[in-house]
C-alpha cells in the first residue's frame, strides 16, 4: 500500500453490529454495538435519493470511508460506522480495483 494512503488514515472509527444479547427477563434481544474500532478516512461527499427506471433507487450518499483491506474485509451493509457521536449507515463497499489494499465504504449519516 502506498505510504500516501495510510497516512490519510487518521481518524478511529468504531465498527457496530447488531449483538445478541439477554435483557432482564432473559429474553433475547438484538442491539447495535461495538465490534471493533479501526483506522480511517473520512471524506465527505454529496447526494441524493433517486428513482430511476425500472424502479431502481440510487441511495444518498454523504460520506465516504476509507479503510485496509485487511482491517475491513468483514465489514458488512448490515453494520453502522460511529465517529465522534455520528453514526453512518453503510450503503455499499467497493473494493477498488480489486487490489485487496484498501475498502471504500460509502455511507449516509444518520440524523437522530
């Protein structure tokens, strides 16, 4: 990986997922935490909602993450991304170029 990429990889981001777990009556319940934490880069992007033919939607982007390919592999559409209080849902993952070196993660920010 070139000495560029990794350097831009500044900011610590925690990888959520949706854990089992028991709650008071021992039932069993699914609630997003953390998986992991990571290196990243964060590089804000635009984007909006729309529908396009054949009823195919393109999704609203906000954000792109970059992370190692290694670091990332078992990150899925499923997990959200936290930073800094912001959470981001992840909308798909692009392995660019098929390198194996670094995964782009495209997301929306998520407004509470």
């Amino acid at each position: 990986m070139p000495k560029r990429t990794t350097n831009n990889l500044k900011h610590l981001i925690d990888i959520c997922g949706n854990v089992k777990t028991k709650n008071e009556l021992d039932e069993t319940t699914y609630k997003f935490d953390k998986i992991k934490s990571i290196y990243a880069a964060i590089i804000p992007q635009t984007g909006s909602l729309q529908k396009q033919q054949a009823d195919t939607i393109l999704t609203n982007v906000t954000h792109k993450i970059i992370v190692r390919y290694l670091a990332g592999k078992d990150i899925t559409k499923d997990m959200q991304i936290m930073f800094r209080g912001h959470r981001f849902e992840i909308k798909y993952i692009l392995n660019p170029f098929f390198k194996n070196e670094t995964l782009e993660i495209f997301c929306q920010e998520l407004i509470d």
